[in-house]
C-alpha cells in the first residue's frame, strides 16, 4: 500500500510539473514578449532620464568647485596683502 504522505509528495511533485510547464509556456507566448520589450524600453527611458540628471550635477559640482576655488585664490591673495601690509608697517617704526 502507498502512504498518504507518499501520495500527497506525488501529487505535489505533478502539480509542480504542471505549474512550471505553463509557467515556461506563458513566459515564452508572443504577449509576455511583447510585456518584457515594453518594460525594457521604459527601463532604457528611465536610464536616459537619470543619465541626464547626472550630467547635470557633474556639470553644476565643476562649477561650484571652479568658483570655491576662486573664492580662495582671493582670500588667500587678501591674506597676503595684509600681511605685507603688516611687514611694510613694521619696518617703518
């Protein structure tokens, strides 16, 4: 005689096979085809969209870096100055 619990692993194990082989057929049919060129192409949308963004915030971070850059050439300049300023009037005293 055949167990029930053998019974009940046998007709998982079909049921399984069953599922899986409609699975594969419905992720092969023409319409989930059609389903997954449509998700990649809004997928590549996407991607372009974020790709432009990126652009954008690499090209406004060069400026922000060239102009902080500025900023500090002047101050570095302005502390020189004063410092000169500083020697020159040492030296007259």
């Amino acid at each position: 005689m055949i167990s029930a619990d053998l019974m009940k692993k046998a007709a998982l194990f079909a049921g399984g096979v069953l599922f899986g082989t409609a699975g594969v057929k419905i992720l092969s049919s023409k319409d989930a085809k059609k389903a997954y060129v449509q998700a990649t192409a809004a997928v590549l949308r996407a991607k372009d969209c974020v790709m432009d963004t990126v652009t954008t915030v690499q090209e406004n971070a060069g400026d922000v870096l060239a102009e902080a850059k500025e900023i500090n050439e002047k101050r570095q300049e302005e502390v020189y100055d004063e410092e000169t300023e500083e020697r020159e009037d040492e030296k007259c005293e």
